[in-house]
C-alpha cells in the first residue's frame, strides 16, 4: 500500500492461490493431490482489501481520431499543457482542499498528481482520494480549456489545432496498482461511461451521485458549501486547519458571503439510467455546473473574472435500459 493508500497487487496476497497455467515437470506427479482453492475466502479477503473507494476523473477530448495527423500529433501536448496549467492554478489557489497533494511551502501538484494519472494521449484518468477534488480539479481544467478556446492561451497552438470540446466522467469505487500502473473497477467503469457520451458531458455514477448524497446532502449543495463544512467531512478530518483561511481558496469559500457572489454557483443533476457494461449495469447521472471565477490566470497581472460552464444539461444519447 502507497502513500494515498492505494493497494497493490501483492496486498490482495494471490500469488501462493493462483500458479501459472504451466506446472512445472517437477509437481507434476503430485499434481493431483493438489486440495481445492477455497474461492469465498479468496474473495472475501480481496473485498477487505479493496474495501476503501476511491475517485477517479475521467477525461476525454471529444472526436481525436477525426483530427489530421498533424494535429493529432499536438494534441497530447496541448493537453498536457492544459494539465500542467491546471495543477500550477491548484498549487495557488487551492491550499486546503489540495494540502495532501501539494502545500504553499512545497508546490508539488505535478508531480504527485502525475503519479497517480494514467494518459491515453488526448486525455486520461486521474485518482483522487473524493470525489469533491475530482469536481475541483474538472473545474479548473476546464477554466483553462476555456481561455485557450478563446485564444488567451496557447495561441500558435489553437491556430493549427482550433478549438477543442472535452467530456468528463467520474466513478467512486476500488482500486489497486500493479507493474507501474493502475487498475481496478473505478478505472473500468469510468472509460465506459466516457466512451458512451456523445454530447460533451459531465457524467458520473451512482456511488459518486450517492457519496455527494451522504456527505453534502446531495451534489447541489455545492453551490454553499464551505471550507468549514468540508472540515466536518471524514474523509477531511485530520486536514490542517491552518490552510482554511480566506486566502489562497477559491471555489470553496472560507466565507458565506464570498460564496454568493464566487464559486460554483448552480449544479444540476439528472439521473439518465442504466448503462449496461458487459454482465454488470452502471447508474449514470448527468450533472452541469456553472462556476464564477476570479483566481488570478497564467501571468496576468490582475485575476481574470468570467463564467463558465462545467458539462451540459442535455440529458439524452446514453441511456440503454
């Protein structure tokens, strides 16, 4: 187990359960008399393992493959461009919500978020502890999509490739790492939920819709929720309290009368239905955000005030059953 708490594969303990299809010459003559696995107890051990969730984002930019070559030579470059302007704003302006992942004293974001990022090129998975930093950090991603779709950023770039549309996904559910990568139902889940949408959405699953339920009283309550009520979450409860101040945290607001004015101010939540994914069935909702935005961009000079829009209200194209 890492330090994010994520098992690996020799945590699950299979590797004296389950040998090669190979046997080899040498346990052939007793192989036989070999005594039966004893399967239940091999799954109950792996779900103890497996017992903690964890969030993944999703994302995608929609329509890759259509692109010319040579613009799809550019695109993992612009998006990682995208990325790293991402997690440089959360190094700045996000010291409580992100202080496991970075601090004001040493500004790591990159590279711890990295670490626990699988890229596919035109997009990826990202692995969070909840899925309030998986809100935040789509949030964010998206500013930043939004000033190079407006030539503010990237200038050259957008000039070859033109604007670009992203979808979202996120998935709460288990996870464990193995051969220098990540694996485990959330991922699964997430890419067949992304690879389903057409219409440039933010999607999640139930277990994301039903953790937002539990802890915020549903996912709508982001548009008042503070950094004191994020305090009195669990998966928070042994963050440091010396970040919660009303500098340097955007979004979430240390106070109640910067939130009705800043921050996210309208979520919507649609359920769509039932994806089915293989033998198994994924409840999936439609969720739009719409954020007003101060924190200062790139290298300006003074903070950069718009309002943009996380997702979209369009609640058709997904649903199967």
């Amino acid at each position: 187990m890492d330090e994010f708490g994520i098992p690996s594969f020799d945590d699950l303990n299979l590797t004296g359960e389950f040998r090669l299809n190979i046997v080899p010459r040498t346990e052939l003559d007793d192989f036989g008399t070999k005594t039966d696995t004893d399967y239940k107890d091999i799954r109950e051990r792996v779900q103890g393992v497996l017992s903690t969730p964890f969030a993944v984002l999703g994302i995608d930019i929609y329509k890759y493959s259509e692109f010319a070559e040579l613009e799809q030579a550019m695109i993992p470059k612009l998006f990682s461009e995208v990325y790293s302007q991402t997690c440089s704003l959360i190094e700045q302006n996000f010291h409580y919500l992100f202080q496991k992942y970075t601090s004001p004293e040493l500004p790591i974001l990159r590279s711890t978020a990295r670490k626990y990022f699988i890229g596919t090129g035109d997009g990826g998975y990202q692995i969070f502890h909840t899925p309030l930093h998986c809100i935040v950090f789509a949030s964010v991603f998206e500013a930043v999509v939004r000033q190079y779709n407006t030539r503010h950023f990237m200038t050259k770039i957008f000039d070859l490739v033109g604007p670009i549309t992203l979808r979202y996904a996120m998935t709460l559910n288990s996870i464990y790492s193995g051969e220098n990568s990540f694996y485990g139902k959330a991922i699964i889940d997430n890419a067949r939920i992304l690879s389903k949408d057409k219409l440039n959405r933010l999607l999640i699953d139930e277990n994301t819709y039903h953790w937002f339920q539990l802890k915020c009283l549903g996912i709508e309550n982001l548009t008042s929720l503070s950094l004191v009520d994020v305090s009195e979450i669990s998966e928070f409860c042994d963050y440091d309290p010396k970040y919660m101040t009303e500098e340097n945290n955007e979004l979430v607001y240390l106070d109640k009368k910067k939130i009705r004015s800043e921050g996210i101010k309208l979520v919507v939540a649609q359920k769509l239905g039932s994806l089915e994914a293989k033998s198994s069935r994924i409840q999936v909702y439609n969720v739009a955000i719409q954020i007003r935005s101060e924190f200062g961009m790139f290298l300006q000079t003074k903070a950069l005030e718009f309002t943009y829009s996380l997702g979209n209200l369009n609640a058709s194209g997904i649903v199967e059953a």
